[in-house]
C-alpha cells in the first residue's frame, strides 16, 4: 500500500489548525494505483489531523500535513511541526499502511445470466466469483475473470466431479452451481433459502422469476415450465426428480 508523505516547515506564535481527509478510497478508483494482484484492493484511510504551530503570529492559519509511519492506528489525532502558510488551511489525506482491504458485498443474484469467457468483467463475474467462493474456493469478489477466477473455477469443477469443464460459463454451469445445497420439498407458499436457489436456477434457465425467497404463483408457474420443457410430470413442485434435474445443470437425466 502507498503512503503520502509531506513535511512541514517551522513556524512562530501559537495557532491550531485542523486539517479533515478525504473518503474512504478502493485502488480501482485511483489513477495510477494497482495492487498487481487480482483481487487485492488499497485501501485510503481518512483522518481528522490536528496541528499547532510554535512560535508564530495567534490567530495566524496553519497547514498541517503529515508522515504516517506504517502500522499507524486509523483513529486519534496526529501529533506534528505547523508553519505559517498565508490565509487558508490545507486538508491532508493520510494513508495508513497496512489497512484490510474493504469487503465487496457478494450475492449471485442476477436477473439475468450471461455466459461469460476468461477476461470478463462486471456484476455477472462477481456473482459467478460468489458462487466460486460458496463452494469453498479462496477468492476475492472483484469482478474480474482472470487466471485466480480460472484456477478457481476448475478446482470448484473438479471437487463437484464435473467431467467436461471448460473455462467457458453458460446456462448448464449457472445452473449447476445455484442449484448446489439441500434438496428439500418446496411448494407454493415455500420460504427460505432452497426456494431463493430454485429461482435463480430457473432464471438461468431463461425462465423469468424474482429470487425473493418465497414460493408463490409466479414461481409455482416457472417450475411448471421448466417441467414441461423436460417432458417431465408437471405438477409446480420442487420434489426430488426436479432437484436432479437443477443440480445435473437444467437437462434432461438418465
């Protein structure tokens, strides 16, 4: 991580001047700024920084900016030398080596489920990213597919048995990993998380549904056509020939 460094010349008199940093800053949003790791994100601390000048005019205004060592704690005031810089007080943006990384919200939840290829970007990457971490893999939520999301991908592939992975992802592969977890019985008037499951796996399956958790008409309608789709008995319910169906990626099963 960068630190920003200035000095302070000596001044005269006595003056106190209070210098506020900027927001909370993610490299990606810094020019020049990259980490080299995928997945790694710098971090830029704020801090309220409180100088007072030796020796100068009373009531003359201070800039105060100042050298974070690494490891500085992120709270407190800074303790530092002022000069005498004219009429305005300078604001100091200080960057505290050593910071963790600010968590990335991850969800899989998309309208929509794009197929996606290595060097992808955007929100379909990051909810595949999620899906990739639900199943055990080591990986940040950056959006990004690169080689980390690749490596990923295949041990996630192998771990499940797949046979044929490719880094290719699209409807078979959102299928089989939205629909991974327990397989209980799901009807209208369902709730809970294996009904939030279902519904994404339908919507990868270009059946429109909201994944709101809730087993209602329009979900009860969504089975049924998937159900039909396969040949299979339509009956709106999620029971366990329906559940083999999701979890062998939305196709027909032996």
């Amino acid at each position: 991580m960068n630190r920003s460094t200035s000095s302070i010349p000596p001044g005269r008199g006595s003056a106190a001047a209070v210098a506020t940093a900027a927001v909370l800053t993610l490299c990606p949003a810094i020019a020049g700024c990259s980490s080299g790791v995928e997945g790694t994100e710098v971090v830029q601390v704020t801090r309220t920084v409180t100088a007072t000048a030796t020796g100068s005019a009373a009531g003359e205004p201070v800039s105060a900016p100042v050298t974070e060592p690494a490891g500085t704690p992120a709270a407190g005031p800074a303790s530092t030398q002022a000069v005498r810089t004219g009429a305005t007080v300078s604001p100091t943006s200080v960057v505290v080596a050593g910071a963790a990384p600010a968590a990335r919200a991850c969800s899989p939840t998309l309208r929509r489920y794009p197929d996606l290829d290595p060097g992808a970007r955007g929100p379909a990457v990051e909810a595949f990213q999620c899906l990739l971490r639900q199943q055990g893999a080591s990986l940040t939520v950056d959006g990004v597919y690169g080689p980390v999301t690749r490596q990923a991908y295949d041990q996630v592939a192998r771990r499940l048995g797949w046979q044929a992975w490719v880094p290719h992802v699209e409807a078979h592969v959102w299928t089989l990993l939205l629909s991974q977890g327990p397989t209980p019985r799901l009807r209208r008037g369902s709730t809970g998380e294996a009904v939030s499951r279902v519904q994404r796996s339908l919507a990868a399956q270009d059946i429109p549904v909201t994944a709101d958790g809730r087993f209602g008409a329009d979900t009860e309608r969504a089975v049924r056509t998937l159900q039909t789709r396969l040949g299979m008995t339509v009956d709106g319910i999620v029971g366990p020939d329906t559940w083999r169906v999701l979890q062998s990626g939305g196709g027909p099963t032996d």
